[in-house]
C-alpha cells in the first residue's frame, strides 16, 4: 500500500506526528525545543505492523522538519535505523557545538 495521499498531522497539543491508516492512527512522539525535534519513539498499531506505515510515517516527518527548517535529535530506534538506510536524510540532525 501507498501512503503519499494520507496527509501527516503535526498534533502539537500532545506532540506527535500523526499518519491514520484506515482508520487507526500511528505517531511519532517528540519533544521541542527551539527549531530543534526530538524524535523519542514511533509508534505503530500492532495490526498494522508490517505494512510499511512507520516508513511512511518517518519520511513525511522528515519532509515536514525539511519544510520547516528544523532540525532533529533522533532518539527513537526506529529512526536511527531508518537514517542507516536513507543516509540523504542525515542532512537534518542538529549539530551541537
């Protein structure tokens, strides 16, 4: 299945990124600070495991930070895993000095 017509929602009241797949919602948990985002846990519906949605769900937010000039602190497993397989997307880490 695709997922490039289902609009991410950036839910700030509780700090997720949200992708609803049929009717079930999966989400990024983050916390802000300034123009940086740290990505803390992605979270998809055990039923809805294995269809690619965190996938799709990682690269709209990752659109999303591009979009908007921010920058990320990726804390989540998953994440990180992503960012080995899509090394493009590493341009988006904030750098401390």
């Amino acid at each position: 299945m695709k997922y490039e017509d289902i609009p991410l929602v950036n839910n700030e009241a509780i700090h997720h990124f949200e992708l609803t797949v049929d009717g079930t919602k999966s989400y990024i948990d983050y916390k802000q600070i300034k123009d940086v985002i740290y990505l803390i846990h992605t979270e998809v519906p055990e039923e809805m495991e294995g269809q690619g949605i965190a996938a799709a769900l990682v690269e709209k937010a990752f659109v999303y930070l591009e979009q908007h000039n921010l920058k990320m602190v990726p804390l989540c497993a998953y994440i990180q895993t992503y960012l080995k397989r899509h090394p493009e997307w590493t341009k988006l880490r904030a750098v401390f000095e």
